[in-house]
C-alpha cells in the first residue's frame, strides 16, 4: 500500500532524486511515494521555501499539505460510493473519479437525473475563495467540451467557507456551497469475561 505522509528521511530520498533531474513520476514509481507528496516537495523545491535541513517550516508544511490531500482522496471515496447522499439522483459520470481534462483534474464529475453534468470541487477544512475559481474553469471547460448544451453546475465541498466564497457564490444560481461534518463517539470497552479473573488466580495463596 502506498504511503501518503512521508517521513523525514523519505522527502530527503526525493530531494535528492530531484536535484539530480529524474522526473517525479519516476522517482514515485522507483520508490513507491505518492506523486502528489513528491509533487508537493518539488514545488517547494522550486519556490525556494524547502528547508535545505529538511525540517522545520517546510516540513511542517509539506505534511500538512500531505494530509490535506489524504483528508480529500477519504472524502472522495466517501462520497463517490454514495453520491445520492449529496443530491438524489445523482450518479458517478464514466471515469468520474478524478476526472481528467486539458486544464486540470476535476475531483468528481458527476451527472444528475436530468442528465446534467455536476462539477465537484473537495476541499479539506475551509474553502477559500479562490476555490470557486477553480471550481468556474472546470464547469466552462465542461460545457465547451462535453454538455452538448446540457446545463453544468458545480458544488464545492468543505468543512467550512470564508466568507468572500459565501458572498461571490451568493450572486451564482449554478454554484452551491455543501458542508461536510465529521462526528466522533465513543464507548467504554469491557475486558473479556473471564480473562482477567483467570490470571489473577495465579497469584492467590492457597
């Protein structure tokens, strides 16, 4: 199984990989790391914000990146397996899942009873406002390309929005912002009848 957060010792393995010219999809494919990980490092790499000790601030921003993605790749899982609990009706278009087009990926394409084709933006925690510009460039590709003169519109979906996205999307009739909730509970675990009673008896003098 592929890791998604890398440590200390792995982001150094792809600086060094790096720094010697071998692209990022041969580095992940030699190694087994995530390309979006080494995507990431490259990109610090790049911009000179990767901390020549690799640790510290560009560490700390590498794994956060990284878990940001791994947040995202669950959510979208999640709701790919079920893509009613979004909207009823609606269904995973062909190859839906990380849906590739000529100006980037599209997180999920879906298209609704109506045969309407839905762009799905994930972000992980809060959702900036150029998140909707993102999400605007998908859904005019799409209907360039593939509506046939269908309706397209576009979710964004995240824990929570700032509100420069809550008001631009406001003004928007084929734009809407959806939440996701996380909810923990927990619950007392009980030893095994028997097995710590059985093993106390041990040590009972006779």
């Amino acid at each position: 199984m592929t890791k998604t957060i890398l440590t200390k010792e792995q982001k150094k393995q792809v600086v060094n990989l790096l720094r010697k010219g071998i692209p990022p999809k041969e580095i992940s494919e030699l190694l087994g790391f995530p390309m979006r990980s080494i995507g990431s490092i490259k990109s610090h790499l790049t911009m000179g914000t990767y901390d020549e000790n690799g640790d510290e601030t560009s560490e700390k921003i590498i794994t956060a990146q990284e878990t940001s993605l791994s947040i995202e790749r669950d959510l979208q899982t999640f709701i790919c397996n079920d893509l009613e609990q979004i909207e009823p009706g609606l269904k995973l278009f062909q190859n839906g899942k990380e849906f590739n087009t000529d100006i980037g990926r599209i997180d999920i394409l879906a298209i609704d009873r109506d045969a309407n084709l839905l762009v799905i933006e994930l972000k992980a925690g809060k959702a900036k406002d150029n998140a909707l510009g993102q999400l605007l460039g998908y859904m005019s590709f799409i209907s360039c390309n593939m509506a046939k003169g269908k309706r397209v519109r576009g979710y964004i979906i995240a824990n929570n929005f700032d509100n420069r996205l809550k008001y631009a999307v406001k003004s928007l009739d084929n734009v809407k912002l959806k939440a996701y909730k996380v909810n923990f509970s927990f619950e007392d675990v009980d030893y095994i009848n028997g097995g710590f009673e059985k093993d106390t008896r041990v040590w009972e003098k006779e």
